[in-house]
C-alpha cells in the first residue's frame, strides 16, 4: 500500500507510528527507496527521516491492518 507523507515524522510522530504499528500482531514494512525497516522500530522509523511529499510503501504480514492505516492516515501523518 502507498502512502504520502504529509508533515515530517520526527520524535512524537515517529512514536505514535510505532506505537500504532506495534499493535498489529504481524509484521509491517516501510519500503522507501532502497529501504526496508520494520515499522515497530523507532530508531528505524527515524532514520528513514520522512519529509513530506515523500511516499512509502507499506507492507504487511497477512492481511492488511485497515484500522492501522486509517488511524496514521487520521492522525494526518499520511494520505493515501
């Protein structure tokens, strides 16, 4: 699934993805450029240093976790 950045992913932010993230039982995985870094991984979600305009790609273990999405999506991290 592609997402668009819409305001950089920094300290409070990148710890409500992860939090987030760390609720879904399976794996997540945030694909950016030659990156792959385990959604549940703060210090991961950091180096990545999402700047909006950016997209990522999410990718899930199983089924995709709708109420995940629509939660970093509502929070305004994100749009689709």
């Amino acid at each position: 699934m592609l997402l668009k950045v819409k305001k950089p992913i920094f300290a409070e932010s990148a710890s409500f993805f992860v939090n987030k993230a760390s609720q879904y039982e399976g794996k997540v995985l945030i694909k950016k450029d030659h990156w792959v870094i385990d959604a549940k991984s703060l210090l991961g979600i950091l180096a990545l240093s999402l700047q909006p305009g950016q997209e990522i790609e999410l990718d899930f273990e199983g089924e995709i976790d709708e109420i995940f999405v629509s939660e970093i999506v509502g929070a305004g991290l994100f749009e689709r």
